[in-house]
C-alpha cells in the first residue's frame, strides 16, 4: 500500500508538473505544425561545395486530409542543423504559408515507441521499484523543463536554482527507493553534502581558470534573443552540478543501503565499525563511478579530440583551450564531488544507524 501511495503521489506531481505554464516567450511560434508525407523531392536548387551543400529543396507533401501541398526546405550549410529529405520520409511541417515550410523530420513517433519499450523493459525487470523510477525519470525531466528553465529565464540565479532543483529531485528519488527510512535519510544528506562540495568547488575553480560557460551550445544566441542578463557563468555551474547529481545520489544510496545491511546483520556495530565498512563501499565502487563521468563528458566532444589529433595540436595547447578546460572543470568537478559523497554518506549513515535505540525493519 505505501509502494502504491508513493507512486500515486508522484503520479499527481508529475501531472501537475505538466500543467504548470512553461518558460517565458519573446514571440509566438509561427503557424500551426502537422506531420505530412514527402511525396515528391526536387533538389536542382542545391548546390554542393565540398561538402557542404546549400539551397532550396522543393517538396511537395500530403497533409493528412489527403491534400498535397508545395513545401520549401532551407539548406544554409550548416551541418548541425540541416536537414534534408527524400520521398517517403514524414516531414513536420509549418501550415498557413504557401508554400509550406518544412521544419524538421518527424522523429517523435519512433522516439515514442523507444520510450515504451524502455518502460516496458524497466517496470518488468523493476517491478514496484521500476515503475516508480520510471516516474522519477518522468517527473524529473518535467522539472528541468517546467521548472528550472523558465525561473532561470525570468532572472533566478540559474546556479542556486540547479542545486535547489537537484535538492528536491534527490528527496523525491530517495524517498521513492527507500521510503522514509534512515537508508533514506542517510542516503539524501549524503549526497546533498557531495552536491555542496561540488557547487562550491564549480564556483571556485571556474573563476580561478577563467570558464565563464560561453563553449555551451547556442549561449550566444540565447543571448541575443533577449536575454543578454542572463550569467553564462552561473549557467555553466548549474549545469555542472545537474549533470553530476544523478551518479551522485546513486552512489549515496549505494553506501547507505550497504551501512543500513551490515547494521541490520549486526545491530551491535557502532558509529566507527559502520563508517569504517561504509567507507570500504565507498572505495570499491568510487573508481568506476568518476571513469563513467569522464567517459560521458568526453564522448560529447569526441569529434573536436579528433580535430585536435587531426592537426597535431600538441596536449599542452589543447588541454588549455576554452573549450577542453570547460570540460575538465564539468569532469574533475564532478568526479570530487563523487568521491566526496562516499566518505560523507558513510559518515552519515553510520550516525543514523549506530544512534537508532531499535533496529528498523525496513532500512
């Protein structure tokens, strides 16, 4: 009864989350959009200059009323955001211009059935404990769109905002895992503690090495859309510690469901014997945890680590750059952070157990 309650309670969470007004607009999005059927491709228009193409692709599309329309597709050279298309292909186009405008390739119908079976696969391998991540992962993601962006865009530190964000995730999933349990308990303020280090440590050290956040995607067009008060540097802090807090807390549950098992085996342990083994967890899984962070920080910018070797930029240049210097801040930051949260966890849960005056069943 108390697996169901928490779910539902999430489930009215997540709804409300859904419900809440989005982030402030400067302009209204143009027209109305549907998804349509590329019938016909004309690309005589395109002209290719090494390898770069640009011009106009001519389509002609079938709406869903059956009707087929004249649509325009802009290719500026730049590959990160043109797209092309060929017959067959379903197009999400912009209605109310003659001719239509071909935005982008639909893609949310196969990302939706991808999600499915991601829920699918997570709630019967899961159980009670999948469905309720899979929540948490919903509810999650609302936050983050429904409610970190849009008070950042009104003027909320975008730093505090993340880590306040990040407190109420990490309460939200660690009371959904554990209940409200001293596992929880332990598990929240241990890794809150490893979150405070980090955003401390993200503050100083992007000072210190001169990372104001200007190598994030579209920053200055973010800025130039009507935001130019907004602190990059303070974004980039944010996103340093919102990126780190999931392995983070999964470590913090880690060491606190390990101390709350060897005080359940043996209610006679005291403060130091279960920090002392608490601190032992921390060690054998810490190593793999930081090796995770690099490998995910680094796999975002493999392309620009090619470039570098490409041309024979020596380690001394690269490693200096803005751009690896960033990312070496995102990295090493996060990585204290999750070392710290070991022997913070293991210090906390210790307490928590060690001072209980009876054995909880179901820590």
């Amino acid at each position: 009864m108390r697996k169901a309650f928490a779910i539902i309670v999430l489930a009215v969470l997540t709804a409300a989350l859904w419900f809440l007004p989005g982030a402030p607009r400067l302009a209204a999005q143009e027209g109305e959009s549907e998804v349509a059927e590329v019938v016909e491709v004309d690309n005589s228009e395109l002209q290719l200059h090494g390898l770069i193409e640009f011009g106009s692709q001519h389509l002609k599309v079938r709406l869903k009323d059956g009707s087929v329309r004249p649509a325009e597709n802009e290719i500026r050279a730049q590959l990160e955001l043109d797209k092309k298309f060929k017959v067959g292909d379903s197009a999400l186009v912009v209605l109310g211009n003659d001719p239509l405008i071909a935005r982008d390739h639909w893609r949310l119908g196969w990302g939706a059935v991808l999600f499915a079976a991601f829920a699918v696969l997570l709630t019967v391998f899961g159980g009670w404990t999948g469905l309720k991540a899979l929540f948490s992962f919903v509810f999650s993601c609302l936050a983050v769109w429904k409610l970190l962006i849009p008070l950042c865009l009104r003027g909320w530190n975008p730093a505090w905002t993340s880590f306040a964000l990040v407190a109420v995730l990490t309460a939200v999933i660690m009371y959904l895992v554990a209940g409200a349990t001293r596992k929880g308990v332990a598990a929240f303020f241990g890794a809150m503690l490893g979150v405070v280090s980090s955003l401390l440590l993200a503050f100083l050290f992007a000072a210190l090495m001169k990372v104001n956040g200007a190598t994030m995607p579209f920053v200055q067009t973010l800025l130039y859309s009507g935001f130019q008060d907004l602190s990059i540097s303070d974004i980039f802090t944010g996103a340093v510690i919102l990126a780190s807090s999931g392995a983070v807390m999964d470590l913090a549950m880690d060491i606190a469901a390990g101390v709350g098992e060897v005080s359940r085996h043996n209610p006679a342990l005291g403060f130091r014997e279960l920090m002392a083994s608490g601190i032992r967890m921390g060690r054998s899984v810490v190593g793999t945890m930081t090796t995770t962070l690099l490998l995910a920080y680094s796999g975002g910018y493999l392309t620009l680590l090619m470039v570098f070797a490409a041309q024979g930029t020596s380690p001394i240049d690269f490693l200096n750059s803005t751009i690896v210097s960033a990312e070496l801040v995102k990295t090493l930051v996060g990585s204290f952070g999750l070392v710290l949260v070991a022997p913070f966890t293991a210090l906390v849960s210790a307490y928590v157990f060690s001072s209980a005056k009876k054995q909880c069943t179901d820590c």
